[in-house]
C-alpha cells in the first residue's frame, strides 16, 4: 500500500461533499493538499481544518468550464514549485434531470463534457508527464454508475467519455508505478446526488480514493466505492488490488 504522508495531492471540487470528504481523509494519512474550487474562498474553511492536521495545504481556484482558467491554476501550481504525486479528480457537474428527454437542450452536451471529461484530462495531461518522468504518480478520475438513463444523456455521456479515454490511457502506463483509475461513488446524498439518494457521503469512503493506495501497478481499473463501504483503508486496498484490469 502507498504511504501518502509528505506527498501532494490535488483535490478538484474540494469545497463540499465527496471532495471535501476525501481531501480530509488524504490528510488524516498525512497528505499535502493542493484544494480547488471555484474561487478561494470557497475552501478557506477546509484549508484551516486540513493545515490543523499538521500537513501543508494552500487553495487553488478555476472555473472548470473555462479551459483558461483551469491553465492559470495549473501554472500557478507550477510556479509555486509544487511537486503533484496524486490526482483526485472529483469535481463534475450533473446538469439537470430531463423528464422530456426526447427535448434534452443541445446545450447539455457541451457544458457536461467541460466540465466532467475536458477539464479533468485537461489536469491528467498536464501533470502525467511529470509523474512519468519521475516513475511514481496516481491519479484517480470520478466517473459515474449511471445506465439507461436517457433523462441524464448529457451527464452520463460525459463520464462515459471519461471512462473510454482514462482506460486507454491507462493502457499505455499499465505496469509501471504511475497508475491511473476510475472511482465511482455510487448515488449519494450531495449537492448533486440530492437528498433522495440512497448512500451518504460517507459511504462512498475510502472507495473513491483506494485508487490513490493501490500498489499493484495496474492502471484501467473502476473501484465502485459501494463495494468498500465499512472497509478499513488496508483492507480495501486488499480488495482493489484484487480486481484485474480491463486489458
């Protein structure tokens, strides 16, 4: 298992729910965290709990949908000589429910797919080189279970789209010590599963960051977090380790 403490991670969407929740966990293990939200302020809250547990953090900002802005925070990392040894790719946007999904709006599509596919490649590609060059990096992109649900098309195609080219990234890394892995939480109760969701939160801990412990050298995989509920951080790495990859 990998031992996370003195190493950085950055933590998309860490302002509230799942990525609140995983930023936290990472720095119960003693990770530094690089927090984004969409401004500042928006996890100075977070970044005064996280710094009180005796790890170094500072906040980052970008509009997601803005591939500029997510360059001018990736920079901004960068000039501040930060070394990123983990991606926890959490942020997404759920547009809306389209009962009329024979109506869903065009402009659906284009919105989902920056912020939930471009945007977070637009990190992997930007930090994977390094992490390569280096021989050690994780990454972790969150997908979604959703299937045949035609009223979330421009939400469900977009973390389809995300599936597709983190698995064949994935493929061309397989084997080495910079791994690559999709983490599904299930339907919880956030902002954006809404309050009928049938999981908390917190049942979706420590699935969605097992990618980031995992130790096997195995890229491709997608750990559904329903499946490590109640685990202990070892025993689910255990578990994720067991699980093959796609090629």
């Amino acid at each position: 298992m990998v031992d996370v403490k003195g190493k950085w991670a950055i933590v998309t969407g860490a302002n509230r729910g799942l990525g609140k929740l995983a930023a936290l966990f990472m720095a119960k293990q003693g990770c530094n965290l690089i927090l984004h939200g969409r401004t500042k302020e928006k996890t100075d809250a977070l970044l005064k709990e996280v710094l009180a547990l005796g790890v170094e953090a500072y906040s980052v900002s970008a509009e997601l949908a803005d591939p500029a802005s997510v360059e001018a925070m990736l920079q901004e990392i960068d000039q501040k000589g930060t070394q990123v040894d983990i991606v926890l790719n959490n942020a997404g946007m759920q547009i809306g429910y389209r009962s009329d999904f024979l109506n869903t709006p065009l402009s659906d599509y284009p919105i989902s797919f920056a912020i939930n596919t471009v945007a977070p490649m637009q990190v992997v590609y930007h930090f994977l080189p390094k992490m390569i060059e280096r021989g050690f990096g994780r990454i972790v992109n969150t997908t979604s279970g959703i299937a045949l649900e035609a009223e979330q098309a421009g939400y469900s195609a977009s973390k389809a789209a995300l599936d597709k080219v983190t698995i064949d990234l994935g493929y061309k890394i397989d084997g080495t010590d910079v791994m690559i892995s999709l983490a599904d939480p299930g339907w919880c109760q956030t902002d954006l599963g809404g309050q009928n969701a049938p999981n908390t939160p917190e049942s979706a801990i420590p699935g969605i960051i097992v990618g980031a412990f995992a130790d096997d050298k195995k890229s491709g995989r997608i750990f559904r977090a329903q499946e490590f509920t109640g685990l202990s951080l070892e025993d689910a790495v255990a578990k994720a380790e067991a699980i093959d990859t796609p090629y």
